[in-house]
C-alpha cells in the first residue's frame, strides 16, 4: 500500500527529513493516535485508512449512495466557466457526472491570497492521494477543494503573513468590518485589496517570480470580486493546472441539492448536537479531548438574510435571532428557498459528503477532533462517513537550513523556543569533551569538599556552618559564571553557527510558530515559482505520523 505502516521509518532523502509528529507539544492525543494506534480511535471513524480493504469498503458504499451527479457536476462546472478554469480542472470535474466516479475532499476557509502553507498542503495531500487511488483501485478519482465561504470569521481570513527580506513575519490585511457577522462570500472587494497588494509588493524580497506573481494575484483578486471568489480564482490558478476542482460552497446554484439535510436538521431539531456531544463525552472518558462543545438547544444551520443568523429552538418553535418561527415555516422556507440557509460547523461535512461523492476526506489534526463527533451524525442522516486522511504536514527550508539541520543534533521542535536555550545546548555539544569535563569535575569537587566542611566545621565553632554553606554557594554560582562566559565565548567563535541556528529558526518557527500555520504559501511561491509545485509533489510523502523538512 502507498502508506507507510507507523512501524516502518519512512524514507529520508537528500532533499527531506522525517519528524515523529508526537515530538511536537501541540499536536493532541486523539491524531497521534489516529496515525499509531488507530484501534483505539477506530470507534469514531469509518475506517482506516492505512487498510486497503477499508478503502475498497469506502470506495464501494460512495458508488451505492443515491446522488445527483449530473446536476452538481453542471454546478461546479458553471462556476469554472465564470472564474475560467484551466483546462485540466475543467476536465476532471466532468468527471463528477459519472456514478462511478469519487472524490477526494479537502477544504478551507477563503483566507486572503489564499491563506496558511498548510492550504496548499492539503490540497496537494488531495492530489497525490487522488492518483495514487485511481492507481490502486482502478476506479475514476478527483481531488475536489471546498471553498467555505459562507464562513463569517471575517477576523480569520482578512489577512495574509509573509516573510520579508530579512525573514521576519509581517502580516498584509484588509481592513475590519463591523456590524452584523455575514458571509465570507458576500464581501466584495474595494480599493483595499489592491493597497493590500501593493503592501505585499514591498514587503516581499524581489525574486524572477514576483511580478508574474502579482500579476496572477491582482487578476485573481480584482475589486468587485466577492472575497471567496477571489480565494477560489486564485487557488484555481496555481493548482487548477494539476486537475485540482475548486468548488465555491455558497453557490445559491447548489443549495437545492442540500435542501434534504437542511429539512432534516430543522424537523429534528437539536439531534445533531446532541449526537455530536455525546461523541464528545464518548472522547474525553477515553482521554481525548472534544473539538467542538455543543448545546442541545442549538441546530447546525444558519439563516442567511444579508446577516449570517444562527437557530436554536425554544418551546417547539425556532429561533433566528430574536424572531420566532414555527418549525412548519421554515421547513416551507428551507424546501421553496434553500439558498437562504447555511450549514454551520458540524452539518458542512453532512452537506459536502451528501453532494459529493466523497470517499475520503483530507483533514487537519483539529478537524480530526471534531469529524470524529460526527459519525452518529452522518447515520442520523443517511450520508456515508468518508475515511479521513490526515494532510500532510511540512517545513519548507532552503539548502543552508536544510545542511544545518541535518548536520548538528537538533531537533526541529527545540527551534520552537524564542530564547538561547537550545543554542546554548548546541554550543556546548561543539565544546572539546575535556573541557566540559573539568567543568564538571570541579563542580563535584567543590561540592563534595565544601560540604564535607560544613558538616564538620561546627566541631570546632558551630557559628562558622553558615559561613560555610554561604561559601559553597558562592563558588558554586563563580563556576556557573565562569562556564556562562566560557558558552558566551563559544558564540563569538562560532558566530557561523549562531547565524544558521538564527536563520532556520526563523524560518521553521516565526516568532515561535509552526511555518506551516504561520506564513502564506504565496511566500514561498515568491521565492521558488511554480517549481513548488513539482518538489512538493516528488518530495511530500503520503505518509501518516510524520512531519516533513523538505529543502526547496
């Protein structure tokens, strides 16, 4: 199989290095166990998979389930012909008309210029995956990015982190919004785009690939664009080429296709949440923590008019907002207009997996948490649970970095910290051995003598115990000086060695933060062109429980 039993040590090469994801603090139980141990996780999944056979069992229950694909394959294709996707997307989603046919899912919210590294690693996670089931299953496969775009965290998406000339982290943003929280998707970009492009442009170090790439970007975000279509154009941009669908989720187009499940969550009102907390309580009795806290009286849909409004019910009836509906209104509302309902948090997949012919889904390690909430939800609504594919996860560093890592004893995650510490260790470890042994012969001795003193000094006058303790911390804190300044020499001699320690840590972890989550992929995309692409899809293995440092 194309994955890398967690027993097995995946393959290093000269261009990457594999990293145990459980070495690193912030990533949680529930997906390291997902990949090491997932029998202990496997009652909140639809399988592993790590198995072939539970992919041939996925594969088998996305063909058998009832869907309309005529009719989102003419959606996602009329969406394509307004953003003029390239010609190989355009291809692959035409695929989606034929029954036999599966995706692979992964998706986002529409961060500005495309948002996070960890964006474009999970759809070329989506890609590879794509081919390598098409390979092993000889059934028709895509890789299809859902654009959430009816998300309303305008906070969340409004800006884009990049590396400047001297690698420090500095972030480009639109301006806030206030008033009622709406819709990604119904924001439309004004001047400001273009003096945030303009921000990017000269904060961004020259390469040969700027200019194409600002370029594609003020084409892709142009004002008038609505924020999401924007995201969706550009995304299309980079990796349409590859085969990679980008649908657009608030396409009013689609919404008659989700009509069912937005009738079901409203005549069953407070189920799903219900069935996602007890999946949740289910987790934390077993040790892992739930992603998503729900409440009873909540339902995972939205109201959409011109505001995103949430619904709970109350007494039998429906609240939006502060106005009350009978359940029969809005069940005739959600059947005659759909498109004025939105799928909240744990009802999205419900609606994505019942569109699509989803037979896995690329997730994040949160998203991991809460999917695995939802497997009694996906019953409750008659919709197959897709596998779940951790995405892939990587550092990108370039060869001076990369040489650095790969000669000295440090680990990626000691990079983490923002002090001296781990430089400190590095230091010593290129001190001659004899010289840190004297070090620590003489702080035995002194310890050793000092407190033989003290313990047998009181015979002669008990007043001088303290004066001898008082000594043996004094000299114990002299030689901890005099090695300080012996480490703070080293520095000076290993100036090299300090600025390559200096110039990975600011790449891998800016101002103490995972690359990935921190700085757009348009960075990188300024600093090495489309040939990214080509080394991430050579390079960025299909491989569970492991972190990549790939050189670039």
């Amino acid at each position: 199989m194309f994955i890398n039993s967690p027993g097995a040590p995946p393959a290093e090469s000269s261009v990457r290095i594999p990293v145990d994801v459980r070495r690193f603090p912030w990533i949680r139980r529930l997906a390291a166990d997902y990949a090491y141990d997932f029998p202990r996780v496997s009652p909140f999944f639809a399988g592993d998979p790590a198995d072939r056979r539970d992919w041939s069992a996925a594969i088998a229950r996305t063909q058998a389930h009832a869907r309309r694909h005529g009719e989102i394959a003419s959606v996602v294709a009329a969406q394509q012909r307004r953003r003029q996707a390239p010609g190989r997307a355009v291809e692959a989603a035409a695929q989606l008309a034929d029954a036999r046919t599966i995706a692979i899912v992964t998706g986002q919210q529409a961060g500005l210029f495309g948002g996070p590294l960890f964006t474009l690693l999970k759809a070329m996670t989506a890609l590879k995956l794509a081919d390598e089931i098409a390979r092993e299953h000889q059934v028709p496969v895509v890789a299809l990015f859902w654009v959430e775009a009816e998300d309303h965290d305008w906070d969340e998406v409004r800006s884009c982190t990049v590396f400047d000339k001297d690698l420090a982290p500095r972030a480009v943003a639109l301006p806030p919004r206030s008033g009622d929280p709406v819709p990604v998707a119904a924001i439309t970009l004004d001047a400001s785009l273009l003096a945030a492009v303009d921000e990017l442009a000269g904060l961004l170090p020259p390469t040969e690939f700027t200019p194409a790439l600002l370029d594609d970007l003020r084409a892709a975000y142009a004002p008038g664009t609505g924020m999401a279509d924007g995201f969706a154009r550009w995304l299309e941009r980079v990796l349409g080429p590859r085969g990679l669908i980008v649908y657009d989720a608030s396409d009013p187009a689609s919404k008659p296709l989700a009509a069912d499940v937005f009738a079901r969550e409203l005549s069953t009102a407070g189920d799903t949440s219900r069935l996602a907390g007890l999946s949740g309580s289910d987790l934390l009795s077993r040790g892992y923590h739930a992603q998503v806290q729900t409440q009873d009286d909540s339902l995972a849909l939205f109201r959409l008019d011109g505001a995103r409004r949430a619904i709970r019910q109350e007494d039998g009836q429906l609240l939006v907002g502060d106005e009350r509906h009978a359940v029969a209104a809005l069940l005739k509302e959600a059947g005659e207009r759909p498109a004025g309902f939105s799928p909240g948090v744990l009802l999205r997949p419900i609606v994505q997996d019942a569109l699509f012919p989803t037979a896995c889904y690329v997730a994040g390690p949160n998203e991991l948490a809460y999917l695995g909430q939802l497997r009694g939800v996906y019953g409750h609504f008659g919709v197959p649970m897709p596998l779940m594919y951790p995405r892939a996860s990587a550092t990108l560093v370039d060869s001076a970095s990369f040489r650095f890592l790969t000669k000295y004893p440090l680990p990626l995650e000691a990079l983490q910290a923002q002090d001296d510490a781990a430089l400190n260790a590095l230091l010593e470890t290129q001190i001659a051995p004899e010289v840190e042994r004297a070090f620590r012969s003489a702080a035995a001795a002194v310890d050793a003598e000092l407190t033989t003193i003290a313990r047998v000094i009181p015979a002669v006058d008990p007043t001088l115990e303290g004066a001898a303790k008082t000594t043996l911390t004094r000299m114990q804190h002299d030689l901890e000086t005099l090695h300080n300044k012996m480490i703070q020499a080293a520095k000076r001699r290993h100036d090299t060695l300090r600025r390559q320690f200096t110039h990975a840590r600011a790449l891998a972890f800016p101002h103490g933060h995972a690359q990935e989550r921190t700085i757009g992929f348009v960075s990188f995309l300024n600093q090495y062109g489309l040939a990214l692409l080509d080394r991430l899809h050579d390079e960025l293995p299909l491989d569970m429980g492991h972190h990549w440092i790939i050189a670039i």
